[in-house]
C-alpha cells in the first residue's frame, strides 16, 4: 500500500530566488498597485495602506534587513531539501495554483490533478529585465522545462477522489508549452527542494485566484482528507510527499492570519483552517488555501518544523508572509 511518509511547505515568493540586494526590485509593483488586499477584504492603494496603518516597518525594509532575511530563508529552504532527500519519497504530490499559466481564462477549473505522464513548465514571454532573470530561472520559466509525472497513480487517485464524491477535473497533457503549461507553483519546489533527482510529480491544481469557483477553506479540507484516503488505498508500495507550495499572505503581510495558520497546521484534519473566511483569502493570500488541503492530507502525521518570515518589502508593510514547514511519521 501507497504511505504519505513526508509533508513539505513552502512559499515560493520570488523574494526566494532573488539576491536581496535586488528586493527592491520587486517592491515597486506594491506602490504602483491599487489592489493591496488586506485580511478583512478591503483592496487599497499604497497611499490608502499608509492613511489606515501609517508606515511602522521602515526600520525593517532596509538592504541590512533584507540580507538577514534572505539568510533565514535560504536555510529554511535547505532544510526542507534535506528532508525531502531523507524521505526519499517515489512521487511528490504538489498542491499548487494555476495562475493563468496552464488554464486560459476561458477555461479554470476549481480542482484538477494532471494525469499524464510527463509535466512541461511555461517560459516567461518577451524581455525580462535583468533582475527577473534568476527568478525565471528558478521557476523553471525561463524557458520550457520537462519533469516526470506519474499517470498510472493520478489516474488511480482521480477515481478514488471521484468514488467519494469530490469532482475533479483532470488534465492529460501540455501540448504548447510556449503558450500554456506549468507555472511557478511546480517549477519553484522542483527546482529549489528536489537536489536535481528525477522525482515523478503529481500535481493537484486548485484554482484560488480567480472567482467565482474558487474552493472555500472548509472545502479544501475535505478535498485534503480525501486525497489523503485515495493515496493510502493505493495497492502499490510508494512512498508518498505531499507538498504544499505558495503564500502566505501577499502582497500585505497580515501577520495576524498567517500565525493563525501555522499555530493549525498541526491539528488534527487542519483544526481550524477550515474556518478562515473567503474575504481574508483574496489574490496572493488565496495560496493559503493550497496549505489548508496538505495540512489536512498530512494530518496523521507530525508537524516537526515550522517556520515564518515576514518578508516586509516596504515601509507600510507590504510583502509576503514566507512559511516553511515539514511533518514526519
């Protein structure tokens, strides 16, 4: 029988990738951007964030600040990669968000798992500047990347999924890679986690971005159980990663909703994630959710490391919410 033997978290910020000299980079798309949503649901300007919360993180947002962080980050993140070699795990199921990259606007399924045997990554069109190019690069975007996937499993799992009444849409295969495949979400753990080693992928698509089907955090727990039932009933012997991959909030940091989310993590079934409201769960922070379905897909096992780095780029306090978290038998 199928063990789930290792669970992984991991925001995949381009914050990540980036030396932190290069931060600030990515900070002027938070002036310039008129929809900071916060954690009671209101979107704002960064003027309008600075007239409600004034600007209490300048002392933090500082090139110094940044370094330190970037440090704390990098050894999180070499953690989590030693733990995934220790596991040794035969398929690493990724819980990810499609922003756009494999579905078209025309076409988003709420919950989807690729069944195909070979996952292609999405390369970045156009020009990038100088400073986005090691983010590509370590999404695999920076130019069509091909990973192995698992279809006899995901088939498997699909049925399970389907026999206890959560409908999930599949995808078999990325015909144009140039035009629509894999985003961040699969490219950034793969590249960053998995030591170079060849490890089937099953990735499980949520989409948490764009309404109106966007799953609740009650519903993502139950999706989360029953994914945890469907890879346990299957009859191979594989050891089994569940691997959650975004957030936390962004592009404010909410520090408040974040340690609530990881103060649950290791709660049976996810405690109380299912709880958390949709309007605290809107564009960046939505990626909560994919946490929410491995929370609850891992919860027979131990939550042995958490971490959380407020990663504020800003004076006001704009950012992310970086985790990190692993749970072993």
């Amino acid at each position: 029988m199928a063990r789930i033997v290792l669970g992984i978290g991991t925001s995949h910020t381009p914050l990540l990738s980036l030396d932190p000299s290069a931060w600030h980079n990515r900070a002027r798309a938070d002036y310039d951007n008129p929809n900071l949503t916060l954690a009671d649901g209101r979107s704002v300007s960064y003027g309008e964030l600075v007239a409600l919360r004034g600007e209490p993180y300048a002392g933090v947002a500082t090139p110094e600040v940044f370094a330190t962080l970037a440090d704390r980050c990098r050894k999180h993140l070499d953690h989590l990669a030693a733990e995934i070699a220790q596991a040794r795990p035969d398929i690493v199921v990724i819980v990810g968000d499609d922003q756009a990259e494999l579905y078209s606007p025309g076409n988003i399924p709420a919950f989807a798992v690729f069944c195909g045997d070979e996952i292609a990554t999405h390369a970045y069109g156009g020009t990038l500047p100088d400073w986005r190019r090691p983010v590509a690069e370590a999404y695999a975007m920076d130019k069509v990347h091909r990973f192995p996937a698992s279809a006899g499993f995901a088939r498997r799992i699909v049925e399970s999924l389907i026999d206890q009444s959560i409908d999930v849409a599949i995808a078999t295969e990325v015909p144009e890679p140039e035009k629509f495949g894999f985003g961040h979400a699969f490219g950034f753990p793969i590249k960053r986690l998995f030591g170079g080693r060849s490890i089937p992928v099953l990735p499980v698509m949520l989409n948490t971005y764009f309404p109106p089907n966007v799953p609740s955090a009650a519903r993502c727990l139950e999706i989360g159980r029953a994914l945890r039932t469907a890879i346990e009933a299957v009859p191979d012997a594989l050891n089994v990663a569940i691997l959650a991959s975004g957030g936390l909030s962004h592009f404010v940091v909410e520090e408040e909703l974040d340690r609530m989310v990881i103060d649950n993590l290791g709660q049976p079934d996810g405690g109380a994630l299912g709880s958390i409201p949709r309007h605290a769960l809107l564009q960046g922070s939505s990626e909560i959710l994919n946490w929410v379905v491995a929370a609850a897909a891992v919860s027979r096992l131990t939550l042995r490391y958490a971490a959380y780095e407020p990663l504020r780029r800003t004076p006001a306090g704009t950012g992310v919410g970086a985790a990190f978290a692993v749970w072993r038998p």
